[in-house]
C-alpha cells in the first residue's frame, strides 16, 4: 500500500511538472517593446536558420487601414491602430487567426502635418481589460477589451494645455503602462512633458521641472541603482524621473528634427540616439548614496545614427541599425564600434532567443535573422517581404509565442519561428 501511495505521489507530481511546462504561458506583449520596455522577446526553442523563402507564413489580412501602428497583445487579443476611410480606429484581433473581433472609431483620420505623417503611429497599451491609445492628433482614450466600448477620451492639446506637435508626423509616442499608472509624454509648456494618469485618465502627476518638446519618444521604465525609475528623452535632454514624477538626473542630448528610437540601458550605460547627422550619445548614470551622481555624455559617436528603428542591449553590448553602417554592435562601456555589417540596411530590429530579428524600412523590406553576438556578423537567413506596399516600413517586428508579426499600412502578416 505504502509503495503503492508513492507511487501514485510520484505520478502526480510528475503530471503536474508536464502540465505547467505545456500550460506555462509567455508574459504578455502589452505595449510597445513589451512589458519591459526593452524589445526583448519572450520566446525560446526557435528555429535555428531560415531557408531561401524565410520562416513558414501561416496567416495573413489586409484590413488595418493606413498607419504605423504596433501591435500589443493581451491573452488571445492583439491590438493596434489604422485609419480607414475618414476614422482613425483601434481594432481587436484574434491572436490565433487575425481575425477581427471588434474595431472602434475614435479620432479623425489623415495626416498632421506633412505627407509623412499619414496615419497613426503609436501603439495600443493593454492592461487585460483596458485598452489606452493615443491617435495623431492628440486623442488619448480608453476601451473596454471585451466589447470595444469607449471608456474615456481627452486630447492632448485642448485638454491639457500641450502645444501643437512641432514637426508633420503628430503624436507618435505610445501610452506606457507601469505600477497602476499609464505614462505619457507631452509637449510640455502646458504643464510639464511627462504626465502620469490613473486608469480613468485623471492626473496623477505632471513633471513641470520639464517643459520642452517631447519629440517622438516613449516612456522607457528601468532600475538604475535599485531605484525603479523612467527615462524619458527629449528633444533637448535625457532625465530619469522617479515613480512618484520627481527629478533623479538629467543630462543634455543634442536632439535635431525628429528623436524616435527610444534610449535603450545596458548596465549603468543608458545610449541615446537621433537621425538627421546627431548620432548616439552615452552616458553613465550612477549613485552616490541615497542621490544620483551628476550625469554628462561620457562618449559620442555621430555615425551612429538610431532614426527610428530602436536600440536593444544583449549583455554587455548594444545592438542598432544605424543609417549609414547598417547593424552595428557596440560596447557599452566605452561607445566603441565592435563591427558592422550593411545587413538590411536602416531599418528596425528586436531580440528573441540569442538572435536579432532586422527588418529593412525600404525597398523589399527585407527580414533577417542575425545571431546576437560580439564575436561578429552571423546571418541565419533572410527573405523579402511579401505583400511589399510602397510606403516606408517603419512598423519593429514582433515576437510573440514562436510567431513573428509583421505590419505592412493595412497588411499583417503572421510567420511561425519553429
């Protein structure tokens, strides 16, 4: 009887392992570059190469309308935003399939200012059962995931005294969730440029230490120091702002035109980049007791030039495609170049399973898969982009459960890593 018991124990214990490794799910992708902010994916086990034609595409729908928008992902929904017709809308998708569950009007449609800036550009937030995104004019709402209903909406200018977007792509920056709040970067003479809602969109607090340009940029939170912190980069400097919106440090960054990629933290090294001939900047940003060491740009390189497609830190090195040396892989201690290669070209990238994911932003919108490694360049495959617009891709790949999703204006398509 008693070896009969442990017996059965042994069995139990063994269905429960097997049950949680085959049930375990991966966190969920609920904003833009993930829930931590950093475009690491969470999936693992991937194929190892890609033959001539690329991964197996197992889906594909052509109704998202004109934009930029990213996805997010909360359970068996995706998320994003498009234009179609006189509307801008947030559509929910059936994660498995893409197909759509329930799509929202909520703000005009068009472009803010110059032809660029045609549709949205910011991406969806989801807390499982709220919905947060910002259109390119401003329009900052909520929806129930359920059903799609509105919630809330306010505009950035007429309701929180935020000057007009300098520049003609509009509000491009993405609602960032973190600890009950949703973080928002404004144009900042209103008030202050970052604010922090509760999630019925009142005020929780507004940094009116700041109030400059907020460029393009998203919310970025990070521990520096044992401290949780967010990093916000503007178009004039690099600050950390604590959890409850007061200043940590700040140091000057030379911003010109139009800051895009988010700063991306390796270490105690934060690299902050800008297109338009600016190049990266470093900085080390320390402690000293119970306060932040006064912060300058330790290092500047301006060949490295992170327009839009974002920087990923992979151990002790960054990773970027700059416009002009194409993948670049860089030590963070010091900003020196380790190597380059041409690759795909200016475009975007993200990190899952040891490998780079690259994606061009032009031509062919060429994909590559690119082992993440100091040692050298090692491509693992690469395939043009089928169902090609003729618009520029600027829309960063994304990882989500051994599947890869590519956003083309009103294209999606959905590739399997196995």
């Amino acid at each position: 009887m008693k070896h009969f018991v442990r017996l059965l124990c042994g069995t139990l214990c063994v269905f429960s392992l097997v049950s949680f490794v085959v049930f375990a799910q991966e966190p969920n992708w609920n904003q833009f570059r993930g829930p931590n902010s950093n475009n690491h994916a969470f999936s693992t086990s991937l194929a190892k190469s890609w033959g001539a034609d690329g991964p197996k595409e197992l889906w594909r729908i052509e109704t998202l309308g004109i934009g930029f928008s990213n996805l997010c992902f909360y359970g068996d929904k995706m998320f994003t935003l498009g234009d179609v017709d006189d509307q801008c809308c947030v559509f929910a998708l059936e994660k498995a399939t893409g197909k759509e569950i329930w799509k929202t009007p909520f703000a005009k449609s068009g472009h803010y200012g110059g032809s660029n800036g045609v549709g949205p550009f910011a991406t969806p937030a989801c807390d499982g059962e709220t919905v947060y995104v910002v259109g390119q004019f401003g329009d900052f709402a909520a929806f129930d995931v359920k059903n799609g209903k509105e919630l809330w909406k306010k505009n950035i200018e007429s309701d929180f005294g935020a000057p007009k977007a300098k520049r003609g792509w509009g509000y491009s920056q993405s609602p960032i969730l973190d600890g009950g709040k949703v973080l928002l970067p404004l144009n900042g003479s209103g008030g202050g440029t970052l604010v922090a809602f509760d999630k019925s969109g009142k005020i929780l607090w507004r940094t009116n230490w700041i109030e400059e340009d907020s460029a393009y940029t998203s919310v970025v939170p990070v521990v520096i120091g044992g401290v949780r912190q967010y990093m916000v980069l503007t178009g004039e400097r690099l600050v950390g702002v604590s959890t409850e919106g007061k200043f940590l440090w700040g140091a000057d960054f030379p911003g010109r035109i139009a800051v895009c990629s988010d700063p991306a933290l390796c270490g105690d090294v934060v690299m902050a980049g800008c297109g338009y001939g600016v190049g990266a900047v470093f900085y080390r940003v320390t402690k000293e007791g119970n306060n932040f060491k006064d912060v300058s740009g330790f290092h500047s390189d301006p060949a490295l030039l992170s327009h839009h497609g974002g920087i990923v830190a992979v151990g002790d090195h960054f990773y970027l495609l700059s416009d002009r040396k194409g993948l670049t892989c860089v030590e963070a201690k010091t900003g020196t170049i380790v190597w380059e290669n041409r690759s795909v070209g200016k475009g975007s990238l993200t990190y899952a399973d040891g490998k780079l994911f690259l994606r061009s932003e032009s031509g062919d919108g060429t994909i590559a898969m690119v082992e993440a490694t100091p040692v050298g360049y090692k491509e693992l495959g690469k395939f043009d982009q089928p169902g090609r617009s003729n618009k520029q891709s600027w829309t960063y790949p994304v990882i989500v459960d051994k599947k890869m999703y590519i956003r083309d204006q009103g294209l999606l398509l959905c590739f399997t890593l196995e």
